[in-house]
C-alpha cells in the first residue's frame, strides 16, 4: 500500500469554526473582538446558529417592547410626580400658588357648601 492511498479526504468538522479565527484588517479586528466578547460572556458560543437566532430575537422584541413602553408613559409619569411623594411617604408636596389658586377656585364654584368659605381658607387646608 502506498502512501498517497492510505490518506483519506476527511469533510470539514461540524461546527465550522472558521469565524473565530483572527481576521486581518484593523476595522474587522475590533468588531471580531466584541463580537467574542458579547459571546463568551453571556455563552452564546455553545449554542447552535439558530438557538442564537431564537434568543436575540427574543431579546431584541423584549428591549423594544420596553423601550417603547417607557418612551409612551414617561409624560403620564410626569405628570403624576406631584402625587408621587403622597403615595410613597404620606406627605403633600407643597403646590405652587397659581395651581393651588385654580383648585381653590374650582373647589368654591363646584360645592355649594363651600361657597361661602373664602379663597384663602382652602388655600391654607392645602398646604
């Protein structure tokens, strides 16, 4: 038997892991590197290509989600924050003087009860 007949033409082994070799150009050196960063941190090289699929498509949709939840109720969190310190702590945060003078107002016209009770005695039960 000769040599050249024992060698025997073996297929690439699976996985390919021909895209973790080092790549040559600076530019796809650096992304190279985050790229096994983000994946030997958080173990994504022991997964399959499309497990990797699957889990980042569940992150990606996860994150929007989230983001566009807080970008959508952010101004009705806002807006909320004067009753903020009353729930958590049981304390009324100190109005300003135009706002307390509109509740003060519409308080006296809605209630007939309090119509005669001037302006400024509901303005001192507020604060």
């Amino acid at each position: 038997m000769s040599a050249a007949a024992t060698l025997v033409h073996l297929p690439p082994p699976r996985p390919d892991h021909s895209f973790t070799k080092r790549p040559s150009s600076r530019l796809a050196v650096f992304w190279w590197r985050r790229r096994m960063w983000f994946e030997s941190t958080f173990v994504l090289s022991m997964l399959e290509p499309w497990e990797k699929v699957l889990l980042l498509t569940m992150f990606g949709l996860l994150f929007a989600l989230l983001f566009s939840g807080i970008l959508k109720y952010s101004p009705i969190i806002s807006s909320s924050s004067n009753s903020a310190p009353y729930t958590i702590c049981g304390v009324r945060k100190a109005m300003s003087a135009p706002l307390a003078v509109a509740r003060a107002s519409t308080a006296v016209e809605s209630s007939p009860a309090v119509a005669s009770t001037p302006v400024l005695g509901l303005l001192h039960k507020e604060f």
